[in-house]
C-alpha cells in the first residue's frame, strides 16, 4: 500500500498557505567556488553555538591547545560539544561579545594561533559505520559538536535519537536555502555534493533505514545537477529522491519544507520526527559525514560575506572563531558605507552592532546592507487592516489581530491567537503597506509571555517557601509554649527538682572549665615544641 | 552604520499606503470619466470640492490632534474618501452639502475614531447615507445621462447650479433631471407595469440603466485592475456580485414579468462600484478569507432585498454599512486553522 502511494506521489509537491516572492539578490555571491579564509591570529570560540546547554570547558588558561582538540564538553542532553579550530596558546576563557540578537556578551575561549595550524590526534575514521552499533556513530557526532548549520543550531546527535517508539519514515536533506543573498548551502551542493549524500547516508543508518527527500529550490539548478550528479554514483538511488521545489519564501523553514515535499503538517508544538520525520540542513549532513568517516569535528563552516556594501561579495570556507571584520576584509572591504551590518539573511538574520563578533556554527552569512537595500522604512503608520500580512503569513495565523493584541499587551489573547506558532519568517511585516515591525511586536509579546511564566512560577515558588515558613513558626511556637508548660510543671512540681537541676548546671560549669583548661595546657605544649 | 538595533526583516518593504491609495485613485478613473461622460461637470466639480475638503479637513484635525500632518495628508486615504463620497452623490448637489458630507465622513466618521485605519464605518457611506436621510430630495435628485436630455450643462452652468442654485435660462429640472434606473424600475412596478413595457423606456440600455451601464463597466475595468495590482482580492467582490446576481436570477425565473434580469441589478446602481471600491474598504470590511465571502455575500443579498422590498433605492450605501457593523463579528468566528493545527481551533 505504501509503495502504491508513493509511487503515485512520486515527484508531487505540495504547498504551504502564503510566502513571498523576495528578489533573491542571490547572484552577487554564487559564482565563485568557496576560498579557504586564511588563519586569523586571534580565534575567539564561544561555548555556546548550539540550542541548549553551555559547554563546559576541559581546558586550562594558558595551555596549547591542538587544531581539533576538545575545548569544552557538551553539558546536558541537549549541547554540542567546541573544538579549537587551529593551533596555538589559550590565552583566556572570558565574556566577549558573541552573534546574538541582543548583542549581550558570552563564554569564550580565546586561542592566540601559533600559525602552524597543527592537528591533534584526531579519533579513528568510521568507514566501516554500517557494522557498528549507532550508539557508538551517534556518540561519535555528538563529539564532533556537529549543529543544525542551517541557522537554528540544534544538536544533530539529538536529532539522530527520536527514541524506541519512534519510526522515523522520512530523512529530509534540506537544500532550500530560501534566505535572499544566502549562497553557502548552493556552493556547498556544488563542491560538496557527494559529502552531503554521504552523511545523509550515515544518518539514514542510524535512523533505521527511512526514504531520503532532498529539497532544492529551482534557483539553484548547478546545485541541483551537481546533487543528481553524484547521486548517480552512488547505491543510494533506491531510497532517495532529489526535488526541485519553487523558489517561495520561506520553502526553507523545516515544518514548510516539511509540508512542500510531504504534504505533512507538523503538528503545532511537535517536533517532525511526532510525524516520523528528521530533517537536516545539507551543511550538517557534510558535517556528520567529516565526523564519521575522517573523525573530523566541526571546526570551520562556509560563509556568504555578501551585501552590496561589500566589494567582493564571495563564500569562505571559515574556522569557527574568526572575527566577522577578518571576513569583510578578505572580501575586499566596504565598497559603500553600510548601513545595517545583518549576521543571517535580510529575513530573519539579526543585526550585529559591531564587527568584531566571531563567526560561530549556525552564522551562515555577513550581510553588509546599502542604504538602497535597507532604507530607513520612517515610522510605522497605522495599521489598515488590508490583511496582506495574512495572505502572506506561512503558520496560517491572523498577524494583525496578533499586533493589535501584542500591542494592547493582551497576553492571553495574543495567545488565544496563537503566537507560539509564528516562526518570525517576516513576510507579514515585509508586504505591510504601513511598514508596521510586527515581528518585532511578536517578539516582544512572546518575551512577556516567558516574562509572566517566569514570574509565576516564581511566584508559586514564594509562596510554597512562605507556607512551608508558616508551618515551620507554628510549629516553633507550639514547641515552645509546650516547652514553657512543662517547665512550668516541672517548677510547681517541686523545689526539689530545682535544686537538682542547679547542681547539675554547675557540675556542667565546672566540666567545660576542666576541659578549657587542658586544652590551654595542651596548646602551649605545642608551642614549646614548635619553638622547640 | 546606525546603532539602532532593529527587529528582521532588513530589506526594503515594497508596499505604502500611499501607493496603495494612489492605484485605487489610479483604477476609479475610467469609471469617473465615464461619469462624465454622461453626467456632465458636476461629477468633476464634486470631486474637487470634496478633496479639497477633505484634506483641509483632515490637516486641520490633525492639527488639533498634535499629530503630524503631512504623513496623514501623504497617504492620500482622504483623498480616496473624498472621490469615492463625491462620486456617489448627484452631479448637481448644492455644494454646502458636499462639503458638509466630507467633513461628517472625514471629521466625525474617520478622524473621531482615531483616524485611518480605525473608523468601524466606510466612511464615504457613512457620509452619503447622513445626507441622504437629512436632504432626501437634493440626493434623489439625478441628472438624466446625456444623450437623453434636452440640454446638456456647460460647466459654467454646472458652476452655477451647484453653487448658486441657478438653472440655465429656459431650463427647467424636469428637462435635464430624470429617476435613477433602479428608481424608475421600482416606480414603475410599483404602479403595475411589467418588466417588458418598462424596458421600452429611453431609460435602458442593453443590460443596465442607458448611460449608468458604462458607468458600471468603467469600474469594472478598475476593479479588474485593483484585482490585478492584487490591491483587492477576489472574495469580497466575487461574493457581493454573485449573492446578488443569484438572488436576483431566483426571484427573476420565478417571475420574469415583475423581477428585472440579474445583469439590470449589477449595471444599473452602484453594484459594481460598491464591490470593487466600497465593500473592499480594508479598515471597515471583514478581514478573514472566509469572513469576506460572507460579508460580500450579506452585502449582495442585502443590497437586493433593499432595492426589492426596500423603502431606498440606494441600497449599497446601507448594506454595505449594515455589514460593517457586522464584520468584527463575523471575523470572530471565522479564524483560518492554524498550520499544524488540528480540526477548527477553539474560539477564546
């Protein structure tokens, strides 16, 4: 029966409600092959790249480290763990500004490079990955630190394990790249597509044998061919599929994808795999393939240094830890001013304040934009509830009233609307007529609402720490008056019994003086020998 | 490079407002021309005097309001008001009342609210149906289309007549005046005549009212275009023009010699206007896919039991605001299903 529907689904693809057509502006970039940045002198290697929890650093301040040498270890389930990217002197292990929408600062190692770029003994090459328990492959990719590379940096290894119950139908490579300017994941296709089907190979082992989908979107047809090329030459023809999907933002987004090449709908607060499917960014497919088969930890990515206030927009083939400046610098520098310095696409990248940041894993693209690319939008007008941004909103979601009510500050009806599903693409505040920042009102909305939670159960957490406080006085008080009573008892008793206890209070007396005093004698013993 | 951190998306944002405003403007042209054409000046002259009051209008609100001004009077929504009010009202209107209806659509309908983007009423409806229930007579009062009267008015007697009052010499009302299609039909089958003998009037053209037809028809085209800017979409239109044509066509198989063909309903009056321009107003129309194919639909079967049992002819003015009222309603209960959401989600 499966086989019947998927060979009437063969090659159909499906839509997703809304998306946009942005002009891609991806030609600045795509027509060089990738150039190998050279090493920086300085590589500052934040702890934490990944969804999760921060590394926990296995190395001392002042020690050499090894290009590939464990820096800090994964914490936790979920984290991934940081290799050093080049040889040379650990020079500092403290905060320095990191690529984060708030421009706050993070752990980071600091490795001062020697220039002789020296590897450390790296951990067998896994060739023979078929006969091996994927435990011990998975173990390998979480030693590798391997990431989501597609910007949301979620540990592959974790990934790779949707548990026992669990039968994954479906590995989807994705490919899409739909961000406008973007061009890492196309080069990497181009260069690297025999890589990428090898560790979607490894991952479609340890995932228990699913069908492989791989989606492209048809602005990408070198990529397209390079990945049908090398499909061809492998064994993997019988279970994998490459598909060229339309070029729509946001075709890239995984529940989108998803919904493109399936027809499935993720279901709202699930993960993929709920529906028995595993998605992975081509770039983390390399990734597991240089962990397993070269015991290669992730180390480098490839990069879109792009904009048009670049000189010469390119791709690098950049080591974790070099300043995003280094990269505007190989590229030429500034051709124009910029205006917005973005780490990530114009759609949902973030803007950086300054360009000494390092690159980390998920930073796919530097994007240097003109004043022409980015111009001041002015203020935000009313909102004339053309309903454009629901035409185009990908989650299906009512944008505006979701502004209205974020703006009211309505938390439980911005709720009631449904804001966890917003996936923050931007096409709502893209097409606004009134150039509203609503994903910015959504951001701020979903901030309170973790806000309030937080709070509350902050809150919950007084208030059972003042009850048990509560009891605790009762129960105090109960002891003492209970204490009072029987003293008092014991006193209308009888004077005898009170002399008793005085006599007892003055042997005690004279015991502790005894004793103080043979510790006296005792300590000025020691003295004696010591001077002695 | 600015130091002000500011949330995705970077790039630039195609659409205005005014841009918006300025391709609705852009789309009612044919249609006006056509008015023109066969309404004479006064559809010219109502239009300049509305716009500059409602501008003025606006501006002067604003002031009041210590809001900036330029932005309100750039995004050129009064202007839009202005037209699409001035175009609904008879060609010969004495000015004081053009103006007094601009400032009640401006001043009290939108700018009392909160101004764009707040008014829960079509604010150019709101206007027309104001002064139609105070001067019923001055808005029931149409020019007969040109090619049916005796004397055609120059503009400077268009001048004249609507700001002084003043007929041409030797002219009376009756010579240039002449019912509304859609009123004439009523009358007239109102006094038993049947729909054959009523077509054999000057009055009809080939599908619609003579003249009022291409009036329709030039809007059509704007609609069209609105429709191809992607300015509109299809389900507020769609819907109002098909519930009416479908009602009309019933009551016309049931009964042909007292019910006028569907297509006299769509060309005659303000239909097509009303779908494409008035009925599509953003800021007071529903704003759910679903919901708009219920609010046009209500517009278009409220709009023919108006006209049909109605004590008004001008029924898209009233059904059009009726379903206004309606829309926050109606797009309550017409939320879309989430993506990844099962079934129809519960209504908070």
């Amino acid at each position: 029966m499966a086989a019947i529907q998927s060979l009437l689904h063969r090659d159909r693809l499906w839509t997703f409600h809304g998306g946009i057509h942005v002009p891609d502006e991806k030609a600045l970039s795509n027509s060089r092959p990738v150039e190998v940045m050279p090493l920086p002198t300085r590589l500052v290697i934040p702890l934490q790249q990944h969804i999760g929890a921060t590394a926990r650093p296995v190395v001392t301040v002042g020690e050499r480290v090894l290009k590939g040498q464990l820096l800090a270890q994964a914490e936790g389930y979920v984290s991934a763990c940081i290799h050093a990217s080049s040889s040379g002197t650990l020079v500092a292990i403290e905060p320095h500004p990191v690529p984060h929408p708030s421009g706050l600062s993070a752990l980071c190692a600091v490795i001062e490079t020697d220039g002789e770029d020296a590897w450390t003994e790296l951990p067998e090459p896994m060739t023979h990955y078929g006969q091996l328990d994927v435990a011990e492959i998975r173990e390998r990719i979480r030693w590798a630190g391997v990431v989501g590379l597609g910007g949301a940096s979620f540990p592959t290894s974790v990934k790779l394990n949707p548990g026992p119950d669990q039968r994954i139908r479906t590995l989807i490579i994705n490919g899409a790249e739909c961000e406008p300017y973007i061009t890492c994941d196309d080069l990497l296709m181009r260069e690297r597509a025999g890589d990428i089907l090898a560790g979607a190979r490894i991952m479609h082992h340890l995932l228990g044998d699913p069908r492989i989908l791989i989606g492209i979107e048809d602005n990408k047809p070198e990529a397209f061919e390079a990945m049908r090329f090398a499909l061809a030459e492998t064994d993997m023809k019988g279970y994998t599929e490459i598909r060229s999907i339309p070029t729509l933002y946001p075709s890239g987004g995984e529940k989108q994808l998803i919904r493109i090449l399936t027809g499935e709908e993720v279901p709202t607060h699930a993960i993929p795999a709920r529906i028995g499917i595993v998605c992975q960014n081509v770039g983390s497919a390399a990734a597991v393939a240089d962990a397993v088969l070269e015991g290669r930890p992730l180390i480098s990515r490839v990069v879109t240094v792009t904009g048009r206030a670049i000189a010469e927009p390119r791709n690098l083939e950049v080591r974790i830890g070099t300043p995003v400046s280094d990269l505007i610098a190989h590229c030429g520098g500034y051709r124009e001013r910029p205006r917005k310095l973005v780490c990530g696409g114009p759609m949902m990248g973030f803007e950086i304040a300054h360009p000494e940041i390092p690159v980390t894993k998920p930073a796919n693209c530097v994007l240097a934009l003109t004043e022409a690319e980015t111009p001041d939008a002015g203020p935000a007008l009313a909102c004339i509830r053309c309903g454009r941004c629901a035409e185009v909103c990908p989650a299906k979601l009512l944008p505006q009233q979701l502004y209205w009510h974020a703006r009211a500050k309505d938390l439980d009806r911005v709720q009631d609307y449904n804001l966890f599903d917003c996936i923050e693409c931007g096409c709502c505040a893209q097409v606004c007529p009134s150039h509203i920042p609503l994903v910015q009102y959504y951001r701020y909305a979903k901030n309170e609402v973790w806000a309030r939670e937080e709070e509350k159960r902050k809150a919950e957490l007084a208030r059972m720490r003042h009850e048990a406080k509560q009891v605790r006085l009762e129960r105090q008080e109960r002891e003492r008056k209970a204490r009072l009573r029987r003293k008092k008892e014991s006193l209308e008793a009888g004077p005898e019994k009170g002399q008793t206890d005085q006599e007892a209070k003055k042997a005690a007396i004279e015991a502790a003086k005894q004793r103080a005093a043979a510790k006296k004698a005792a300590a000025a013993k020691a003295e004696e020998t010591n001077d002695a | 490079m600015t130091n002000t951190l500011v949330s995705s998306p970077h790039g630039a944002r195609p659409n205005r407002v005014d841009r918006v405003m300025q391709e609705v403007l852009l789309a009612l042209v044919p249609g006006v021309l056509a008015m023109i054409w066969f309404f004479g000046w006064g559809v010219l002259i109502n239009i300049a005097l509305a716009v500059a009051v409602a501008v003025a209008a606006e501006a002067a609100v604003m002031s009041m309001r210590r809001r900036p001004i330029a932005p309100a009077i750039g995004d050129y929504s009064a202007v839009v008001t202005a037209v699409l009010f001035a175009i609904s009202v008879p060609p010969t209107l004495p000015w004081w009342m053009t103006l007094l209806g601009t400032l009640f659509a401006i001043v009290l309908v939108k700018q009392l609210y909160g101004g764009i983007g707040y008014n829960p009423f079509n604010p150019a409806m709101a206007a027309y149906v104001f002064l139609l229930v105070s001067y019923p007579v001055a808005m029931t009062t149409w020019l007969a289309p040109d090619m049916l009267t005796a004397h055609a008015l120059s503009f400077t007697e268009s001048m004249r007549l609507i700001f002084t009052g003043g007929l041409p010499n030797g002219i009376a009302w009756d010579a240039i005046s002449a019912a509304t299609p859609l009123d004439a039909m009523r009358g007239k089958l109102d006094q038993g005549m049947l729909i054959e003998e009523i077509r054999l009037s000057p009055l009809w053209g080939d599908f619609g009212g003579r003249g009022w037809e291409w009036v329709a028809n030039g809007f059509l085209l704007g609609g069209v275009y609105l429709l191809w800017r992607r300015i509109i979409t299809w389900h507020i239109p769609v819907s109002m023009l098909a519930a009416l044509a479908v009602a009309a066509g019933v009551f016309w198989l049931v009964d042909p010699t007292t019910h006028p063909f569907p297509a006299f309903h769509l060309f005659s009056g303000a239909a097509i206007l009303g779908a494409f321009f008035i009925a599509t107003d953003p800021v007071s129309a529903c704003t759910t896919k679903t919901g708009q194919l219920i609010f046009g639909a209500s517009i278009g079967l409220v709009v023919f039991a108006i006209r049909t049992w109605g004590g008004y002819p001008d029924a898209v003015a009233f059904a059009v605001l009726l379903m206004n009222i309606a829309a926050p309603t109606i797009d309550h209960y017409t939320q879309p299903r989430v993506f990844g959401h099962s079934g129809n989600r519960a209504n908070p």
